[in-house]
C-alpha cells in the first residue's frame, strides 16, 4: 500500500502532491465550455468547442508528459482518450 501511494502520489523529489493550482489550459477550458454553452449554434459555437478541445488536448498532453505525480499522468491519459471517443462518437 505504501508502494502505491508514494507511486501515485508522489513527486521526484519525494514530497506529496495532492493538490495544485490549476494551470491556462485549464481556465482556457472554462472559457471554451461556458461560451459554447452561450452560443448553442453556429461559428461561435464552434470555435469555442474547438477552443476547449485544444486546451483539453494540450493539459492531457502536458500532464501524460510532465505530470509531477502519478494519478495526475494517469488523469491526462484518462482525458486524453475521453477527448477522443468523444470526437468520434
């Protein structure tokens, strides 16, 4: 059990990560979901959801890439592949 939490829950230097301030692709996300729910039709529609979808793509990316613990890369693949059988559905 030890094993797991300090794999999932730890960085390199040894110290918890539990919580972290949220980085841009994250509030630019926001944005992209709250004005796509604004404008439901439409070319604003659509830049917005493709404003979230590439925010979303670049935190998954980012976090699958330099994620300081292990739950947060296991996050950005979890996203990651939601982002995708989301498109394709």
């Amino acid at each position: 059990m030890n094993r797991i939490k300090r794999l999932l829950f730890q960085d390199n230097t040894g110290k918890y990560i539990v919580v972290q301030p949220p980085n841009l692709p994250v509030y630019i996300m926001l944005v992209g979901i709250i004005g796509s729910n604004l404008f439901v039709n439409g070319k604003a529609h659509t830049f917005f959801d493709l404003l979230f979808f590439g925010a979303a793509f670049l935190w998954a990316y980012l976090e699958i890439r330099f994620g300081e613990a292990g739950v947060r890369r296991i996050m950005g693949t979890i996203v990651m592949i939601g982002l995708f059988v989301s498109r394709l559905a």
